[in-house]
C-alpha cells in the first residue's frame, strides 16, 4: 500500500491521500472524470509516496498528514526537509 501526494500544477493544488491498487492506476483514476476534489482538475502528477506493508499503515500517514492542515509543511515534506 502507498501513501502519496498529488499536486495540479494548472490548479496549484494538493492532493493527499493511499491505496493498495498501485500508484499508476489510482493516479489514472484521479484524471479520468474522477468526481470529488480530484474532478477539478486532469493534469494531477505524483509529488511524493511512501509505501507502508499494510492499509492501516498507510491510512494512518495519511490522516497523519492531513491533521497538519499546512500546505508549507507537505510542501517540505514533498521536498525531502
């Protein structure tokens, strides 16, 4: 399973969230008419994952993460600091 971030670079904005079906068809997923935050945009990239042996580990960083509620602290995350 992955915990990852995505950015839209036409919209300046970030996505946090994990899977367990693979990065390249969930990324897939989130630019095809995905609904939700994601259907807002189609040009998401990968930022940033870490992959975790299970799903509780990779929710668990998730919700970790987005509890920060600082995009200049997923900023220095996604920028190795």
């Amino acid at each position: 399973c992955h915990f990852y971030i995505l950015h839209s670079p036409s919209k300046n904005k970030y996505y946090i969230g994990y899977t367990c079906d693979g990065l390249v068809s969930r990324l897939e997923k989130h630019n095809m008419h995905h609904k939700g935050y994601t259907g807002q945009a189609r040009d998401w990239v990968l930022a940033y994952s870490e992959e975790y042996a299970t799903k509780t580990e990779a929710y668990a960083r998730e919700r970790e993460v987005k509890g920060w509620k600082s995009r200049s602290r997923v900023l220095r995350l996604i920028q190795g600091d």
